[in-house]
C-alpha cells in the first residue's frame, strides 16, 4: 500500500509537469500570434506587417512613447536605415540572410504618416538590440 502511494505521487508530480508544458507552449503560440503588428491604409496602398517575437512588448514597454520623436526625425532615420537593411538584405554572403529575408519597400517621397514611420524606426531599435546589429546610422532609445 506505500509504493502505491508513492507510485501515485510520482505520477501526479510527472502529469502536473506534463500539463505545465501544454500550457507553456499554447502561451508561447498566443504570444507570436500577438506579436504581430499590421499597419495598412489602403488609399495609400501600403502595408506593414511585422512578426517579430518580443516586439509589441517592446514597443510597449520599452520603446520611447508615440509623440516623443518627430515625424520629420523619424523619417529621416528611416530613410537611411531603409537603405543600409536593404543593402545587407541584398548580400547574404556577407550579411545573416536569416536575418535579412526580404527588403523594405520604403519610399521616402511618400508620406506615410506617423504611426507607420514611428513603429518602423521602432522596429530597427528593436532589430539592432535583438540580434546585436549596427546600423551605421546610430539606433537608440
């Protein structure tokens, strides 16, 4: 009767763990699929999308608040740091191409608004902290 017991404890314990792993791994897929931003305006005809794991939490915790940089400020950073993540994206014997995937389709003659030129400068911090990537123009929070 006391191995009984103590074969049922140490089942209880392994069954306990085994659902606490279920439970990691369904937050681990809530937390990517939240991890998605989309930003679109379709009389512009533009979209972003970024899927990043950690990026909304650091855009929300981390990052310096909407409003805190100006528009003009940020599109001047991003037109330069459009141009150098395109240059590595286009060379992936130099540069990680599992980084670099695709380019960014980044015209700085269209006005984009705030919110899109904010969240992408966001997203190049975020990138250069993440990976431990320098951009020759400084990223900084």
């Amino acid at each position: 009767m006391k191995n009984f017991f103590y074969i049922f404890i140490l089942g209880l314990m392994i069954y306990s763990c085994g659902s606490q792993d279920r439970n990691l791994r369904s937050d681990r897929i809530a937390n990517a699929e939240n991890d998605t931003v989309r930003i679109a305006n379709d009389s512009l005809e533009y979209e972003i999308i970024i899927i990043e794991p950690g990026f909304n939490l650091f855009i929300n915790s981390i990052a310096k608040p909407e409003g805190y940089y100006s528009q003009t400020y940020l599109e001047n950073k991003n037109r330069f740091l459009v141009q150098e993540y395109n240059q590595r994206a286009r060379n992936p014997q130099r540069y990680n191409s599992n980084l670099y995937l695709q380019e960014i389709n980044y015209d700085s003659n269209i006005d984009y608004g705030y919110e899109v030129n904010y969240l992408l400068y966001n997203y190049f911090v975020y990138f250069s902290r993440q990976y431990n990537q320098r951009f020759s123009i400084p990223t900084r929070i």
